[in-house]
C-alpha cells in the first residue's frame, strides 16, 4: 500500500510529464490546478487517464471533480487503493 505522500510525488511527477514547462516545486495542495497553472479540460483528463493508468484504478466520469487539487488527487487515489 502506497502513502499519501508515495501518491503524491507519483501525481506530482505525472503533472509534470503533462506540462514540461512548468516548475511545480510550489504547488499547492489545496488550489486547483487550473488556478495554479491554467490547466484546461483536455489536460486534467490526460491527468485522469495517466491516474488510471499508474495506478491501475477506475475513474467514473462523475468523480473527476475529485482531481482538480493535487489533494484531491492523493486522497482520491489513496480511498481508491485503500481494501
């Protein structure tokens, strides 16, 4: 079972595969990542599907919401692995 903060770094590194341009050394936890980083649709559901695939875990469209934060992100995926 991963950590939250294993989760993190593992989502942290597929933003940065996302957007190659930007420093995410300050992210925030707590703010959308379309706020910190002009993110549109298209790139948050690249996000959902590099998730899905990494962590080999199912994401109804419904939830998506639920991954706009990075602490979204690692929660959701931590609910997700936990059994």
């Amino acid at each position: 079972m991963l950590t939250q903060a294993e989760i993190r770094e593992k989502v942290i590194a597929i933003v940065t595969a996302i957007l190659p341009d930007e420093d995410l050394k300050g992210i925030k936890d707590d703010v959308t990542l379309k706020e910190q980083y002009g993110m549109d649709s298209m790139d948050l559901l690249d996000i959902a599907m590099e998730i899905r695939k990494k962590f080999n875990i199912t994401i109804p469209d419904t939830e998506l919401v639920q991954l706009s934060t990075l602490k979204g992100c690692v929660e959701y995926i931590h609910k997700k692995l936990s059994p």
